[in-house]
C-alpha cells in the first residue's frame, strides 16, 4: 500500500487527475498552499491533452496554447496569497493563468500571533463523455502544486450520479462554499469563477464516492472553514489511548508530539514512531519525544531541490531545499481497528487549530492496515539495513531552538502586503499603455518593491504607483513584489484587480505564439487528434528538432484529417475558430484554409464567430 519502490503504490500527479478513457474534463476546482505557475501549465496539459504532467508537449508552445484554449475557462485553483511561484522565465501564456487562479488571505489569528495557512491540497474533478455521463474524482492530497519532489502522499476517491456511494459528499459541499466566500470580486474572471463554484456545489450532493475493499469506512475533514469544519482537536487521534501510533510529518509543534508522548494515552505494548525532518528535531527536545521512535531520511538520499514554504516551517524561495519526506500521514491502532489519516495536516499546533486545512480518515483492519505493516512498507522489515532510507536518530545530543527564523519574518511581510487593498488601472497611452496602481496605505513601505509579471519596470510600494509605457503582452493582474529584511529577499507573483485590460490581449497572446503558417498547421494537428500529433512529434524529433513543416506536404494531411474529423468528432473543428478568429494575417492563415473551415462548418452547423 505504501511501499516507495513498488509501481503499483505509487502515483503519478498527471495521471491521476486524467480523464479516464472516452471523458474529458468538465470542471476542475484545485487548492494547493504553494503554487508554481509551470506546474499549472503541466497541469493543464494532462487535463486538456490528456497527457503526463512529464511530456515533452510542456515544453512546445503550440502544445500549450492548445491545452490552455481547451481548459483555461473549466479551472478554478485557490492558492494561500503570497505563495505563487515566479517562473524563471514567464512567457505570455503564463497571462492566460490568471483566469484561473484565486489567492487566498485568512485574516490574522491572535491565537498564533500571525496569519493562518490557507493549507489544502485537494482537486475536485468532473468529466464526462459523448453520452452525457458524468464521473467525478475527489484528491486530497499533501502535495503543493509545484515541482518538488519530496515523498509525498495521496487518495482519490471515485464517485457518480447514478449509484449510492459510501463516502458523505456533504463535507465537499461545505468546503466549496467555504471557497466561493474567497474569490475576489474585483478580479476579472471573478463572474465565471463563481458560476463554477456554484454550480459544483449544487452537483456534488448527488455523487456517490466509493471507496476501495479493505475499508469500511471514509471520512471527509475539511478544517478552518467556519462552523462546517471539522473539530480535529476533539478527534480520538489526539485524545485517546492507542496500540500503535505512527506519524509522519514533515513539520512538527513540540506540544503536539508531547501531547502524542503522554503515558496516558499508553496500552500494554503500545508502540510510537515519528517520521519528520532533521531540521525538526530541535522542536522535540527536553523529553517531548521520549517515548517515540524517531526516523529522518538519510542524507543519502537526500539530493536537493529548490523549494518554497509549506506554511510550517517558512523557506526561502531561493533556499536549496531538500528530497525529503512532504507526506501528513497518521496511523492509529486500537485493538483490531486502524484509522488512517492522511493530507495536507502537519502535527503543529496551527494546522490542528488555526489553518484551513483537508484531511481524509480510512477505517480498516488490523490485518489489512496498522503501524507494523506501514513502517514495513516504507522503511523494510530490516529497519538497520542500507535499503532503508531513513535511520534512527537520538535525541540527546540536539538542542533546543527558537522557531522564528528570518525567513520566516519575510514570510509573514508578503502575507501583510497580500492583505493590503490594491488596484490597478490601464490607459491606452499612444499605441503603449500606462497602468496606475493605488494601495490603501498612507506612506511607503520600506523594503518592498513591486512590478509588473513580464516587465523589468519597478516601483517602491507607495500608495499611488505608475508603469509607464508598457506593451500589451506586460498588462495582466499578476504582479511580483521582492519583500526584504536585513540580507534576506523573497519575490512571490501577487495578483492585483486590474481594470481596463484590453480586450484584444487574448488574441496579442495567441499571435505571440503562432507567428507562421507552420506554427498554425501545428496548432490545427493538436486541435484534431492526439495520434496525429503524437505521430507528428515523432517524426520531427526523429529529423533532428522541431523545424519548419514542408507546408506542400503538411497542409493535404490537415484537409484530410480535418475531412475524418468532421466525421468522428466535430465538436473538434470548432475550436479552431479560437486561432482563426484572433489572427487575419493571410501569410499565417491562407485564404484557401478559411474558405475550406467554412465549407466544414456550414456544412456540420458550426456557428462561426
């Protein structure tokens, strides 16, 4: 069930939001604390291609636009405010992002003394096929949507409108209200975001969700969301006695593991096993984890990657992160019965009690399910042995440390920043544009620059600012603000009600990409069929790149796919109208094409706009 090397445990984060085979998608609602807006495009690709999140089409424009124009209006991604990714190299498909992506500020909890994690990573999917049947797929996951690769864990659950599941849809119910209250009005898309959330709301009280042999029974825990969250602290996890305790949390609360420590809550032959980070052991000093068994990963196997924060522990941007264990999992034996609890909830104080949270509870077995068996198939039955990734650590020697880093102290200056009230204004100035942004503050604030996504132009944060001169392709909501303190910087993408937004900047977009008719016949391949194209990218790469098409040849293969096409899917042709529609130029799209794309849509009763 969850064993690393095995094939059959693992899950790949493409294909498990795919469509299965003859749906597409429909609606996508996503949450994720930090988001990385390549990811989004990868995202993008395996629900609008259908293809992994690793293809090679991630990194063709054509691709790309295909897979966006397809699916850009069906997804809704709530995100913490302040925890967007700056792409190393935003192109201008990265504006067409901003319809989907809402950022969310949870005010400050005096509790905590600072802002609570908007925390959950879920997917809530819907698709359907050519008979009008609906599926639907619920993830909860602890994975961000970003490219880290640490250990992570996930659960999906499937579920339809025509047979009684054994899962409650209601508690997904809540949450997405909870979600719609977060859209901001001011943001532009803000109208069909909440058409979309009010409509999965209506739809998810009749799906039936299943769950897999071996449990008997599934709970959906949805945390910080107003009086429908569900009380974790009050749960059995926490207050009641046990055989067999594991958990594994990447970030930890001393007093959390304390209060999993307590000999109370100990039974003849109780067992306790924590699994976290090296850099948390500090927190578990003086005793808190006595009565535990502590594993990190080795440093072996540990190789580096860039991260940023989890909301827990706060990290640098540019900081090297690490390949290490990102996974909330909880494992809890009674007797014969073994609760698991997995998502996005670390064992900390503000995940248990402050942070909007998504947790899943599965009930089974002692032999199906309990803490033996999870360690067995994470670490081997030979938990000394070198196939083992993580060791056992003492505690004795590992001093006690404060938890506030400086990192930390950025983090918390770009969530204040996120909760400032902004807008932005454009004004066409002479064929450039001009935007005008206002900040309901009263005077600058120091340490904190800002500037437009795809523009070099930056300004201090002072309660009027001016971009002067920019070009279509620079104007979008998304803005990056650089916070600094002493020698520390972080940037993060922010996302700032934007008025006056041209309307012709969709179709700028779309004539950034397709530049020539080569690149409009690729972009009509993708259109038309995945063999097609899969053919298509074969043999260019097998010619040494993806050059120019010799276009005698490459546009009688069009007409006839397109002639087949109009057969066995002619919805399909009438995506083309996106391209055709944008760009007039007739040395990208011929005369001869828009005379034959008219033949095929009068003919199938295609209304052409």
């Amino acid at each position: 069930m969850f064993k690393p090397t095995s094939a059959k445990d693992r899950i790949n984060y493409g294909e498990v939001l795919m469509p299965p085979v003859g749906y597409k998608l429909e609606h996508a609602i996503g949450t994720t604390y930090s988001l990385d807006l390549e990811t989004l495009t990868a995202v993008s690709i395996a629900l609008g291609l259908i293809e992994d999140t690793d293809s090679e089409l991630i990194n063709n424009p054509i691709s790309m636009l295909s897979a966006l124009q397809k699916i850009s209006d069906r997804i809704v991604v709530f995100c913490e405010a302040g925890q967007i990714k700056l792409p190393s190299k935003p192109n201008a498909l990265c504006l067409t992002l901003e319809k989907m992506v809402v950022p969310v500020s949870v005010p400050f909890d005096k509790k905590i003394n600072r802002y609570p994690a908007f925390h959950p990573k879920t997917w809530l999917l819907e698709y359907s096929n050519e008979d009008g049947e609906r599926q639907y797929r619920f993830v909860v996951m602890s994975r961000n949507m970003t490219f880290d690769h640490s250990w992570d864990v996930a659960c999906a659950l499937d579920g339809d409108t025509t047979s009684s599941g054994e899962v409650s849809a209601e508690p997904i119910a809540e949450f997405l209200k909870f979600l719609r209250k977060q859209l901001n009005k001011e943001l532009i898309n803000y109208s069909r975001q909440y058409s979309d959330l009010s409509y999965m709301i209506k739809t998810i009280s009749q799906v039936g969700f299943h769950v897999e042999n071996g449990f008997s029974e599934c709970v959906i825990m949805p945390m910080g969301i107003g009086s429908a969250s569900y009380d974790m602290a009050s749960n059995w996890l926490f207050t009641e006695n046990f055989h067999e305790l594991v958990v594994m949390s990447p970030f930890l609360t001393g007093s959390v593991i304390e209060g999993f420590n307590d000999p109370g809550k100990t039974l003849t032959g109780t067992t306790r096993t924590l699994i976290t980070r090296r850099s948390e052991l500090p927190k578990i000093t003086n005793g808190k984890a006595s009565n535990f068994d502590v594993y990190v990963m080795k440093d072996d196997i540990i190789d580096g990657e860039s991260s940023i924060s989890d909301g827990e522990d706060e990290q640098s941007e540019q900081e090297s992160g690490k390949q290490d264990i990102h996974a909330k999992i909880y494992v809890r034996r009674k007797y014969s019965t073994t609760d698991l609890f997995l998502g996005s909830m670390n064992a900390s104080y503000a995940a248990i009690n402050s942070n909007i949270e998504m947790m899943i509870r599965l009930r089974t077995k002692n032999s199906v399910l309990n803490g033996e068996k999870f360690l067995n198939d994470i670490m081997g039955e030979d938990r000394e042995g070198k196939k083992n990734p993580f060791e056992l650590v003492s505690l004795d020697e590992i001093a006690e440390s404060d938890d506030t880093s400086l990192q930390d102290s950025v983090e918390q200056k770009i969530k204040t920043i996120c909760r400032i009230k902004m807008a932005a204004t454009v004004m066409s100035n002479d064929g450039r544009y001009d935007v005008h942004i206002t900040a309901d503050i009263d005077h600058k604030i120091d340490g904190v620059i800002i500037r437009p996504l795809r523009s070099n132009k930056e300004s201090e944060l002072l309660p009027e600012i001016e971009f002067n001169s920019l070009d279509m392709l620079q104007l979008s909501e998304f803005y990056v603000v650089a916070a600094t303190i002493d020698d520390c910087t972080l940037e993060r993408v922010i996302m700032i009600p934007t008025s006056g937004i041209p309307e012709g900047r969709d179709a700028e977009i779309i004539k950034n990409v397709i530049k020539t008719k080569n690149q409009f016949i690729e972009y009509v391949a993708f259109i038309l069929g995945d063999d097609y194209v899969q053919s298509f990218l074969e043999n260019k790469k097998a010619a040494g790149g993806y050059g120019e098409w010799d276009q005698n040849s490459a546009m009688p293969a069009v007409y006839e796919k397109m002639l087949k096409t109009s057969v066995s899917d002619p919805d399909r042709l009438g995506e083309i109208q996106y391209i055709t529609k944008a760009i007039e130029e007739e040395e990208i799209i011929p005369p001869e094409f828009r005379e034959m794309y008219g033949v095929f849509c009068d003919t199938l009763g295609i209304k052409q706009v």
